[in-house]
C-alpha cells in the first residue's frame, strides 16, 4: 500500500473508529512469555524483513534505531522511509551489533533469532538489559522450530498476521493506524476470495522456495503456511501435505504428483544454490524429467516474492500474484 494511500485511509477514518490511546505499561501474551512495554518505543529494531515492514507500513522509521535479516529489496512504496532506518545486516547480525544501536524495544519475525539458542540472542538476554522483545504470531504456533522451520500444525490465516499488526500499533500508541493498515488489507483479501470462488476446481500447485543444489532436494511449502494459506483462498490444492513449514522434497517426488503450477520464489538472497529464479526456471526448463511436467510444458511457471511464501505483509500481494497466474492460464472457470 503507498505512503500516500495510508495517510489518506487513516484520514478517512470515523471519528468513531479511531483507536484509544494505549495505556502503559501495555501488557500483552507474546510466544508464551508475558511481554511488558512501560512506555512507546523510540528506538526499536526490526530482526526480520516482516517485522520491519510492518513498522514502517505503520509509519515508525523516525523511531527505529536499525533493521536486519532481508532476504528481497524493501517494498518499493517504502524505500524512502527505509532510508532513514540504518541497516544493521542484511543476515543476522550479532548480540553486540544489535545492542550497539542502544535499542529499546525489538519486532522479531522469526523465533530462531531469539529462542533459548537465538542466533542473535535470547530474549532474556534482551531483557536483561531491560529491551523488550515481540516475536511475530504467525511464528509463535509453529513446533520445533527454535533452531529452524519447524513444523504447522493447523492452516495459517491472515487473523495472526493482523494480530501482529494490531499489538505492534497499540505497543507505538498507533492503533488507529493499525487498524487502518488492517482493514485495507481485510479488502483486498476478500476481493481475491470474491474473484475465485468456486473457479479454481482441483488446481494444484507446488511452491519452490529455494534448494541447496540447484538438481538436488527443493525447500518447497508446506500446506499449513503462507503458501498453504493462498492454495486454500484458491481453492486449489498444494501437492506437499507435510506440516513441515519448508521440508525438502525430491523432484523425483514432484514430478510423480505432476502439479499443474510452479511457483518459483524469487529474492535477492544469493546464499543458496536455487535462490535465484532464473537459475530455478533454467533448471525446470532443461532437467530431463522435470522439463516433461504438464506445469512446464505449458508454461506454467509463477515468479513470486518468496518473502509472500511466509507468514508476512506481503501474503496478500502473493495471494493476488498467483490468482492473476490461474486466470492468465485459463484455470478460473
């Protein structure tokens, strides 16, 4: 959503919509930990490209201290509000460096950063030092996944993600903003719901993150997550079943399921053999069995920002990428 567009939606907004001012200290449930902010932040910092987002969606960047861990350029309508924010990493950074920009609250999209072995820190090592620690929702229900993916046990809905927007707003004093931001995306999801009722039949599809070896085992979605999320809007199917968020599949596997879509990721990251998509879609395109699939015989082939593959503000733009993809391939009937 443009800057201009949300200054204008919270413009908009009824006298009667307008959220109350927070009252401190805002005590909230967060991960199973009792989370207690004494005051609105002035110099948070964004563990994860979601959670960076969301604050400057919600118009923080002259109250973040630093950002780290990207994996795809900022949102373009951002850009110049991140601009201000000072990049701390674009992986993950260390204890020090975070600490360093003197932070007073952080927004983690990713438990892996600060669970019992964070590979930034713990969240009790943050609080020692009396910085309050926010772990996104969307994470907070997924299993053994303190040191990785982990697993989904139930479909992901976008009520987490909205969660995450509402409590970072009232944690700011923003709510009003919050709601807003909220609310135009409650729109758009339910316009692509609108647009694919009962169009899409037994469409199924397989979403490529990313691989370790270009020919070798693919990290591809799982059916809970975000993925899973969008294959159910659709009403579609994801040929992986596992509850694993990102478990890697064979393409000996795939090809025996012969899915009609391919929706490849697409990221700046370059730390993984697959992470660019033109070496994804070369692959598809010349590996002798895989090139034999209906998806790619018929071109098939969905460019998404992998960032929209996780639980994240981007969800929505993933929802609508590929619902444009089924109608461009004569698949909504």
């Amino acid at each position: 959503m443009k800057l201009g567009l949300i200054a204008a939606f919270f413009a908009a907004l009824p006298v009667a919509a307008v959220a109350a001012p927070t009252s401190y200290p805002l005590r909230l449930e967060n991960c199973g930990t009792e989370l207690s902010v004494a005051k609105a932040p002035q110099r948070a910092v964004g563990l994860g490209q979601n959670s960076t987002e969301i604050m400057l969606m919600l118009g923080l960047a002259e109250r973040m201290a630093g950002s780290a861990i990207w994996v795809s350029p900022v949102l373009p309508e951002l850009a110049a509000e991140n601009a201000k924010v000072d990049r701390i990493a674009d992986s993950t950074p260390n204890f020090e460096a975070v600490v360093a920009k003197v932070p007073d609250f952080i927004a983690v999209q990713f438990l892996t950063s600060v669970g019992p072995q964070g590979r930034v820190g713990t969240r009790q090592q943050f609080e020692d030092l009396g910085v309050p620690s926010y772990v996104s929702p969307t994470d907070c229900v997924v299993t053994d996944n303190t040191l990785s993916d982990g697993t989904r046990s139930q479909m992901l809905t976008m009520d987490l993600l909205y969660q995450e927007i509402d409590e970072l707003s009232r944690i700011f004093d923003i709510a009003d903003r919050g709601q807003a931001l909220i609310g135009e995306l409650k729109v758009r999801e339910e316009a692509v719901r609108q647009r694919v009722a009962d169009k899409a039949g037994d469409v199924s599809l397989v979403y490529w993150f990313s691989s370790p070896e270009v020919a070798g085992d693919a990290w591809v979605a799982g059916k809970n997550g975000a993925s899973g999320y969008i294959t159910e809007v659709l009403g579609a199917h994801n040929i992986i079943q596992s509850e694993q968020e990102w478990p890697l599949v064979g393409w000996e596997a795939i090809a025996a399921k012969n899915p009609a879509v391919i929706v490849i990721g697409t990221m700046d990251r370059r730390t993984q053999g697959a992470d660019d998509p033109v070496v994804k879609k070369t692959f598809l395109t010349s590996d002798p069995v895989v090139s034999k699939l209906d998806a790619v015989e018929n071109g098939r082939i969905v460019e998404m920002d992998a960032q929209a593959m996780n639980p994240t503000i981007r969800t929505i733009t993933g929802l609508e990428t590929v619902a444009d993809a089924l109608d461009r391939f004569g698949l909504l009937k």
